[in-house]
C-alpha cells in the first residue's frame, strides 16, 4: 500500500503501533453512530483492524491513518476495501471529533477517489451512508460519487435503509 497524502493530510497504512488510538476511535459513541453497529469493544476493533491490516498486506489498498501534515497527529481512518469476494471496492471514512468541519473528510475521500480509479484503475466504487448522515453524504458527493439509492438489505443501525454512492472513472459517467 502507498502512503497517500492531501493539502492537509498524510493517509499512512495501518500499522500495529497505530492499533491503540484507534480503540478509542472506535469506542467513541458520537464518531461510530452512523458506522456499522455503533461503538465497538477493544476486543471488536483488534479482530476488525487485524482484518484489515491482513487486506493491505494481500491487496495494494486497505486501511490509512489519516494524520495532519502539520503536526503528525493523528486525526482519524480511511478504507478502500473488499468486504466479501465479487463485491466493488468499498471507500469509507471517519474522523475523530476534533478534526470535523474543517474539509478534511472531503480532501481525504477526494485522494481516495482518485487513487482508485487513476493509480489502482478499478472499474467502479462504492460506499455506504446512513440516511440521516447527510454530512458524510456531501462529502461523498464532492469527491465525485453519484447517489445511486437505498441499500434496504444492509441496515444501519437504526434499523433505516443505507443510502448508496458509487463512483466510476470519469469517462463512464
């Protein structure tokens, strides 16, 4: 996996050393309540993160450690991943609290967006939002996802549908 990088964000490959801020990440209720089933344990995040760690080591994408050019900080995580084998390349995204409303979710998903289909040349991308997540939705958007409907047989954890984004290069759209 390459290290990727924005204006204002390095998107480092996951590491083990990485491991133990991400658990608090992870555990943040108001960071995972649109993410899966909401906060997770330490136990649940290690087996998710060494899923993860084994996918970039096996595939030339996978998981980042998004950290702040200007002072190495640690601010959040990024994915591009295969959840189960025939499925398109899934982008994802979340930041630590701190670290919203300043475009950094949208610089990130743009680098991502980009390296998929100029650098690793896949054929289509997808992601997942909440319904009621319209800020995730937006930025989806801004890096050059189309909405493309609801998702009823994947839940969010609401029990609401999950809205679908997908993205292809751009002379398919």
């Amino acid at each position: 996996m390459d290290r990727l990088r924005t204006e204002c964000v390095l998107l480092d490959p996951l590491a083990r050393e990485d491991f133990a801020w991400l658990f608090a990440l992870y555990a943040d209720a108001e960071v995972m309540r649109y993410i899966g089933r909401g906060p997770r344990t330490e136990e649940e995040s290690r087996r998710n993160l060494d899923w993860l760690l084994a996918h970039g080591e096996r595939l030339p994408f996978g998981y980042w450690v998004l950290r702040e050019h200007s002072t190495g900080e640690r601010v959040g995580g990024a994915v591009l991943m295969i959840r189960r084998e025939g499925a398109p390349v899934e982008l994802g995204f979340m930041l630590a609290r701190p670290a919203w409303g300043r475009g950094l979710a949208t610089q990130v998903a743009r680098a991502l967006v980009a390296h998929a289909f100029a650098d690793l040349t896949l054929p289509e991308l997808q992601a997942f939002t909440d319904v009621e997540n319209g800020a995730s939705a937006a930025v989806l958007r801004k890096a050059g996802m189309r909405d493309t409907g609801l998702h009823p047989s994947s839940p969010a954890r609401n029990g609401s549908p999950r809205a679908r984004q997908e993205g292809a290069p751009a002379e398919r759209h």
